[in-house]
C-alpha cells in the first residue's frame, strides 16, 4: 500500500498526493493511504466510508468546524508525475491535480496531524467521486447516510481560489424549453410549422435579458441566464416538428431553486419550460460570528477581501445541513482540468499558515 508521511512540508505532501491514483472512479489507493496515515495520530476519530474519510477531534470544543476537500481529480493528460518548476517565491507545481485540488488536501492532512489542540473541534472530510455525476458525490453520500459525520456549525470546502476567501455559492438549474411544429416536405414547407423558427422569440428574449447583481450577506454574486444548447430537426429535407432550447440559470443564494425556476418560467412566459436539473445555492453566512472569525485571522494573513463564488461547489451541501461555508484553498480555478494545470507552492504554503493560524488563535 502507498504511504503518506504528513510530516513531510506541505509542498512534498501535495507532490505525493498527486502522484498516487486518484482519477474519479479509482480513488481506493489514496483513500487507502490517507486512511493509514490519519489512524497512526490518536487524537483523530478516524471513520471510513466507499472512499471517503472522516477524521474528527472530540475534545468538548463549544464549536465544531468542518473542513473538506475532494480526493479525486479528472483524467490525466500526459501531467503526471509532478514537477516542480522554479525556484523560491517563483517556484511553481505542475501537474494533474496541483490545483484541483491536492494543494487543498496536503493543508487539511498536515494541519490534522500537526493540531492535536485546536481551539474548535474539528471535521477533516476527505471524499470521493467531486468530478463525475452529483449522484455519485462522496460528500453527497455523506450527508445523505451519516449527516452526523460532516455536521458542524461552520464549514470550509479547500476547493481552489486562488488563496482568496469565497463565501457560499451560486446555485444552478437547467431547464428545457420545448418547442412544437408540424413536420412537412421541405418542398411543400407551407404544409408544415417549423419549430426550430419558433425559437427565435425564447432566443431574442434570452439575448435581451439583463442579469441581476445580487447582495447576499455582504457579498455581490453575479447571475447569468443563457441558452446552452439547442437541438431539433431530422433530415435536410423535412421542416422540423420538434425543437428543444436548453438554458443554464445561474442564481444568487437569496433565492431558493423553486423561486430560480419560476423566475425562468415568468421570462419565458407562454412557453412549454421544463425543469431537468438543478442544485441549490449557499449563503455565505458572513453574518456569523464564527465565520466572521474566520475571515479575519485569514485574511490577515493572505490579504485580500471576501469574495463571492461565482460557481457551483460542494459548499451548497452544507447549507443543505444549515451550515455556513466557504470557499478557501490554494490555486487558481481558472487552470483546474487543463493540461498546463499548476499551482504556485506560495498558495499552498500560506494557506497553511492561515488555516493553522485560524485553528490555533
């Protein structure tokens, strides 16, 4: 079995994590060896469920926080092993998985096994599956099989950003607008209607659509509303009686998805708009004294302001428990699942710094 050594310096930590087989569906040897490696520290509850890990302190804290990463990451594109390039303030480490999102995985195990004392109790989340389907989220099944592993009253999910603070989520639906005509001959297209023409009006009221800047807890979150995909028709020489327009909505944490959906439907008013899928948005929670906590032993260390997610991340499942969470990790989304991904070892280091600071004050 692979081993870990989390007292190695964070920056070889995340070097090693990446190395080990990780792509989603094939996470049983890193979970393996982030298992054995938190057994071998007694002040840590370690609980194991598929490929997911728990290891939690329980030391009568008034509060318990939980901090989460994911441990697998998309296929590799010829970018393993890692590298690391540069040297100093510089240096730089390439590879799969560097940004999204072993950095985040290295701080959360070296803090676990060097902060036997911290001052709240602690949930250390390592899941499985981020990258595919939601209904195979390890975290998903966390929370819908041992809620009491991840609850807490304050959460933070080390997804990279670019060692800024981000405060909740978007949240995202899909929906189809479907659409309706009569097949007929090309040649005798008066016999028919075509429904792909019938889009024009869904697409001219989407393109005219001004999306909203919403305030949530402090934080400005941008929405947009726009049409993905469209597909329709079924030869070159038949008018199509069938055409189906698919629009993403990405909202602000003030709205639930029931109220997204129907602010869909409002727009396109006197259209067939189905709902195929959707996950709900996460407040902030900046209003919270421990979150607020948070935010000013970090960012006095990393500098910078609280920001909103623009995105959907794992954060929602803890506003699903009625957590607060949010987003804190090193790396720079914008490079998550590309070939060149890489992340400065500055982000890893200081995130470090500022996570121990937070748990040792």
């Amino acid at each position: 079995m692979d081993t870990l050594d989390l007292r190695s310096d964070v920056v070889s930590l995340t070097r090693a994590l990446c190395d080990l087989p990780s792509v989603s569906g094939d996470e049983r040897a890193i979970a393996d060896a982030v298992e054995a490696a938190l057994r071998g520290y007694p002040h840590l509850e370690v609980l194991r469920d598929g490929d997911a890990v728990v290891a939690r302190t329980n030391l009568g804290r008034a509060a318990r926080v939980v901090v989460a990463g994911h441990l697998d990451t998309v296929p590799i594109a010829d970018n393993l092993p890692t590298r690391l390039v540069g040297e100093g303030a510089l240096a730089e480490l390439w590879g799969r998985g560097t940004v999204d999102m072993k950095g985040g995985v290295a701080v959360q195990l070296a803090l676990a096994a060097e902060v036997t004392e911290p001052t709240h109790d602690v949930t250390w989340v390592f899941y499985d599956h981020e990258e595919v389907a939601a209904e195979l989220n390890g975290l998903g099944r966390l929370v819908r099989e041992h809620p009491d592993w991840v609850t807490g009253d304050f959460a933070v999910l080390c997804e990279p950003t670019n060692g800024g603070l981000e405060g909740g989520c978007n949240g995202t639906l899909r929906a189809e607008v479907r659409l309706t005509g009569v097949a007929a001959h090309s040649a005798r297209a008066w016999m028919g209607r075509n429904a792909i023409h019938a889009a024009g009006e869904v697409l001219r009221r989407l393109e005219a659509y001004t999306p909203a800047d919403v305030e949530v807890d402090g934080l400005v979150y941008k929405e947009s509303l726009n049409a993905v995909l469209i597909s329709g028709g079924t030869a070159a020489n038949v008018i199509p009686d069938a055409c189906v327009v698919t629009v993403n909505y990405r909202f602000a944490p003030s709205a639930s998805v029931d109220q997204a959906f129907a602010h869909v439907r409002e727009l396109l008013d006197g259209y067939d708009v189905v709902l195929v899928d959707a996950a709900p948005s996460a407040r902030p929670g900046l209003d919270d004294p421990t979150v607020q906590d948070f935010a000013r032993v970090v960012l006095a260390v990393t500098g910078g302001e609280p920001a909103a997610k623009y995105g959907w991340t794992d954060v929602a499942r803890f506003s699903e428990l009625g957590v607060p969470a949010v987003n804190f990790g090193p790396g720079d989304p914008l490079l998550a699942h590309k070939q060149d991904e890489h992340c400065p070892v500055g982000q890893i280091t200081i995130a470090h710094a500022a996570l121990r600071a937070w748990l040792t004050q």
